[in-house]
C-alpha cells in the first residue's frame, strides 16, 4: 500500500498533468510554456522510424558506372565539403578519380547557393572533360 493511501492524500499522476496541460495548449493557453521542452515534441536519436536528416532520392555509390571505379578515365570527379572545427573555415574539395587531380575552394558558408556556386566556378575549365559527378551525403 502506498503512502498517498496510507495519510489519504489526494494526488496527481505527472500523466494526468500533462494531459490537463496539453488540453490548455490545445485552447490556447500558455501552461506549456512552464514545460521543459516547452511542448516541442522529443524524438528520440536512433529511433527506428526517425526520418530526420535522410536525403530525398540518394542514389547508392554502388550504382555508380563500373568504369568510374576503374579510375581509366579523366572526368569522373568526387565532390567532397570539410566543415572546420567550430564550424568554421569550410572547404569544397573536387578530385579527379583517374589523375588526382584536385581543386580546392574556400567557401564563406556551407549553403547550398554558395556551394552550387563555388562548383560552378571551380569546374568552368573542366566542363569538356567532366563526365560524372559523385558527392558523399
């Protein structure tokens, strides 16, 4: 028997408080905002379900053309973006797979305008050559 029966003290589950504060939310109320997490819903990291950060349309790097992987030809480029510590100092690295040819750019920010821009630019020269382009994530 528990000790809430014992002394007959009336008690609330944190359940039913958050039940009865969700409801308040629901009617516009501002309980939830007493909350930790202020109502924002918590996922779980490594849930199984979790559909965060996953690439819309990703192509496996196994279906990329056997004769990219035999590294013989010029124009089959890997892209790759370094993000410093902190954040800082990011990096756009382009390499050729057959010469080792590579080209690095500075970048300002890790933003996709940006970085479609700095390939833009950086592969200006190569655009006769270039026959694939392959990105990690």
């Amino acid at each position: 028997m528990g000790i809430a029966k014992e002394q007959a003290l009336n008690c609330v589950s944190h359940e039913r408080i958050y039940q009865y504060t969700w409801k308040d939310k629901k009617q516009g109320g501002d309980l939830h905002l007493w909350l930790r997490s202020q109502g924002k819903v918590y996922r779980k990291r490594g849930a199984s379900k979790d559909k965060r950060g996953q690439i819309i349309g990703l192509v496996d790097i196994d279906q990329r053309r056997k004769s990219v992987e035999e590294r013989k030809t010029i124009g089959n480029l890997e892209i790759d973006l370094m993000i410093g510590t902190g954040g800082e100092g990011d990096l756009l690295t382009i390499n050729d797979r057959a010469t080792g040819v590579s080209k690095i750019r500075i970048l300002k920010s890790k933003e996709a305008t940006e970085v479609i821009q700095a390939i833009i630019d950086t592969l200006q020269d190569w655009t006769p050559f270039l026959k694939t382009i392959t990105s990690d994530n």
